[in-house]
C-alpha cells in the first residue's frame, strides 16, 4: 500500500471522465488499497481515482465517523458505481473536498439514491443511501464524471475559488491552464 499525492484544482485531470473497470483484478485491488491510505492520511470520508489521477471508475468511502464519533471504520469501495435511482426530495449538506482544501460550501443534491456497483471481488451488488452516504457516494461520482461539488454552487462563488487556487498553483509554479492536445 502507498500514499498517493492527491490532485488540487485547477489540475486539468479533475475535469476529464474516468474509464469503466473491465475486470476487478489484482491491479484494481491495489489501487483500492492505494487509496484507502491516501484518504484515511488526508484525512477525508470519501476518495475517487481521478482525485490521484488515475482515470478509472472507482471510489472509496468511509463515512462512519462522520455520522459517529464512536464509530469505527467502514470502509466501502465502490467500482464503475452508477446512480441508477434518486429521490425528488433533497437534501443539503456542508461539503469539501481533498482536491479543493479547506474550502466548505453548503450543497443541494437528492436525499435518497440507488447505486448499482462492483464490489472489492467484483460481484455486483446495490446500495440504498440517504443521509451523508448519499451525499458522499454523489460527491464521489461526480468526480468519475469530471464533476467539482463547487460546479453545485453559484457561477460568482465558483469563480472566486477557482482564481484563488489557479493563483497559488501560478506562485507554485505551476501552469494552472490545461495541457495541450497534440
């Protein structure tokens, strides 16, 4: 297992859409191992692949915490997850994010939702979430999807993040514009 670095915007591989798992192989397994490190170091309650630049479709979650500070871990891994049921009612949560640091923003989303995956051997399974499950898995999903919780939030409030972080990556050296397609 190892400690990946994780992706800061404006890092153009947060907006680029993961690739389905063909197989849950030992490679996969690692990288869910990979990055149940990553996050626990973080620390955070949620990771996707594309958030340590790996462009395939897998998430990992742990939110049992969150919900109890008695709780011990819970950790879920949720491979090519895709939404396939959600409630009219929604809900709103305060979310972050490990590739968006230290910024919070209250954000709307369905209160219930289905999610049809692959689990850690591959077998298929469904989950009924609500609560700060549904909001992580969401969350999550969206990143598969090159989806920021800040595109959720005003056009004004999104801008503002987004020229703060472009100016650190430019005082960090680093080119916050997206790479050219030869």
């Amino acid at each position: 297992m190892a400690i990946r670095p994780i992706l800061i915007i404006p890092d153009s591989k947060l907006r680029q859409v993961a690739v389905a798992v063909p197989a849950v192989d030992a490679e996969i397994r690692t990288l869910v191992d990979d990055m149940f490190e990553t996050m626990y170091d973080a620390p955070g309650i949620g990771l996707a692949a594309p958030q340590i630049g790996v462009l395939k479709r897998v998430v990992v979650l742990d939110v049992a915490k969150r919900r109890d500070e008695e709780a011990t871990s819970e950790p879920m891994v949720f491979i090519n997850p895709k939404l396939v049921w959600q409630s009219e009612e929604l809900s709103t949560y305060e979310e972050g994010c490990l590739s968006i640091p230290d910024y919070y923003e209250e954000v709307e989303r369905p209160a219930v939702i289905r999610v049809a995956y692959l689990d850690r051997d591959g077998a298929p399974q469904q989950i009924e979430a609500e609560g700060i499950l549904a909001t992580c898995l969401q969350h999550e999903i969206d990143h598969l999807d090159g989806v920021l919780f800040i595109d959720h939030i005003s056009r004004l409030k999104r801008a503002r993040v987004m020229r703060k972080f472009e100016k650190a990556a430019k005082r960090d050296g680093e080119d916050p514009r997206p790479a050219s397609r030869a």
